[in-house]
C-alpha cells in the first residue's frame, strides 16, 4: 500500500507538472540534448560509486573491519540498482544489507546507516550554505527561509545521533529505558565523526560526492544550450537533491522536478528546460542502475567477498 502511495505521488505530480509546459519545446530540449555531455554525466554518476564505495570502506574500517574493494564497490552497485527499482531508497539499502551480512548484519545495518547519514548531513550543509548565500544576495529563490529552516533540522537531527545517546542517559529517570541498539549505533557513528583523521577524509569524499553530482547537472544543462550562470544552477541542483531523498516518491521521481519547476524559473531557465533536465537526470540514475545490477549479476561469488583476510 505505501508503495502504491509512493508510485501515486510520483506519477501525480509528474502528471500534473507536465500538464503546465508546452510538450513540444519539452520535447525539443529532451531530443537535442547533445549526447557527449550526457555521456560524460553518466560517466561522473558511475564514478561517484567508486567515492561512495571508499567512504563506506573508511566507515568500516573505522570500527577496525576491513573489506574487499571490489566485494565492497558490488554491494554499492545493487543498491543503487535497487534504489531506481523500488518507490524509496530505503529498497536498495535493504539490499546491501542483506548482501553484506558476511560482515555481521548489526555492523552491516549499522555502516550502511551512517554512510546515509554522513550524506544526508554533508548535503544539509552544503545546502545551508548555499541558501545562506543566495539570501545574503539577495539571489531571486522562493522560500529561502524555509529552507533554511529545514536544512537546520536535518543538521540537528545528525547532530542529535552523534550526542543524544549520551546525554539522554545522563538525564535522572531516562537510565531505566532501553537505549543498547540507539547507544550501539551513536558509539559506531562518534568512532566516525569524533576522530578527526577519520571523519576529515570521510566528510571530504561526501562533499565530493554532493559537488560532481551537481557538476553533472551542469553538464546537461550545457548539453541542452543552457551556457549562462552554470554555478548557480548547479548549486541549486545540490538543494534540489537533498529534498528529494525523502522518501515520499518513487525513487524521487516528481519530487525532484517539482522542486527544479520551482527553483530554477528565478535564475531565468525556462520551466520546460528545468523539467527536461531534471528528467535527464533521472534517466541517466536509472543507467547507473542498470549498470550496477547486470555488473553485480555477472559478478557471481565476487559480490559475496566482503571481509578481508589481511
């Protein structure tokens, strides 16, 4: 039923986004996209898994486990597989999970949670940042405040994982309640965050992650005849993605266009180019995806080869 729902709200607002352009120019911009600059943003999506696979490895081995390189890269493949399949990217999570439990499905659930976590947090930063800018120009974006706000409560929210463990049980009356697996969690995420050699290089390969998918972006954009104030779109792609992993849609979908009709109008993009890009975008996930599963089914036993021996 909830992923029906989740299906519907895609769908719906993809519907009625569609309804509110002129289909044609839509349709020009979709089939003049020249094809080298989306193949190179193909190219930047399948090298982020190789980023994404390192930080999953720096998280792990923060907790003194070590793992294969390419058992590891496998087990990212599937989830992004998986995320493009399923209505939420908690499917393709689910997946690495349960591909990964060589490792001990409590650290294998643990890891995979922190290395969302650490994303979700580096993006809520980079986007703060970004509005905070756009506000202090007076950069022409629909409710600046309120997105500030949000990215603030995401930054919490993080924040609260790292220290509220501690602090809760600290509290008089709050030791009786049952905090082993929430404490369990909290001490492998500070093993992380609270080390700075550790987090330094974790946190870096994040904002990589957030900035080359932005970059990306740009390069569909480009791909698309659009030359003009290229970093501005990119840095409004990066709040567009962080509203887009709630998972209330179909692996985004609708909800990542709904955000670029809004936002990118203001920086003079015509809604119909913003819709096409953001579609694009879309598109080229769904390859990745297809990609990283037909690599993890080709790859038989190697995709089970977690733990190292060395």
């Amino acid at each position: 039923m909830k992923n029906a729902l989740k299906l519907l709200i895609s769908a719906g607002v993809l519907t009625v986004l569609l309804s509110n352009v002129d289909l044609l120019e839509f349709s020009n911009i979709m089939r003049g996209i020249e094809p080298i600059f989306f193949l190179f943003a193909l190219a930047i999506q399948l090298a982020l898994s190789v980023v994404q696979t390192e930080r999953w490895r720096l998280i792990l081995l923060a907790g003194k486990l070590r793992i294969r390189p390419v058992g590891a890269w496998l087990n990212v493949m599937i989830g992004l597989c998986f995320n493009q399949v399923l209505p939420s990217s908690v499917g393709g999570d689910a997946i690495r999970v349960y591909h990964a439990k060589s490792l001990g499905l409590g650290t294998a659930l643990q890891s995979i949670l922190i290395d969302r976590l650490i994303a979700l947090f580096t993006l809520s930063v980079l986007s703060f940042c970004i509005c905070y800018i756009f506000y202090l120009d007076g950069v022409n974006q629909p409710h600046l405040e309120l997105m500030l706000g949000l990215e603030l409560l995401f930054i919490f929210i993080c924040a609260l994982l790292v220290f509220g463990t501690p602090i809760i049980g600290k509290i008089p009356g709050m030791t009786a309640l049952n905090l082993n697996i929430l404490a369990s969690f909290s001490d492998q995420l500070r093993a992380v965050v609270l080390v700075p050699s550790k987090s330094f290089s974790v946190l870096c390969l994040s904002f990589t992650i957030h900035v080359f998918v932005s970059i990306s972006v740009i390069l569909l954009f480009v791909g698309v005849g659009v030359k003009t104030d290229l970093v501005t779109l990119g840095a409004i792609f990066a709040l567009i993605n962080l509203f887009s992993v709630i998972p209330i849609s179909f692996g985004g979908w609708g909800i990542r266009e709904g955000f670029a009709f809004a936002l990118y109008p203001g920086t003079g993009v015509k809604i119909e180019t913003a819709l096409a890009v953001s579609i694009l975008f879309g598109v080229v996930m769904i390859i990745v995806g297809l990609i990283g599963g037909t690599v993890w089914l080709l790859s038989g036993d190697k995709a089970k080869e977690l733990v190292s021996e060395e």
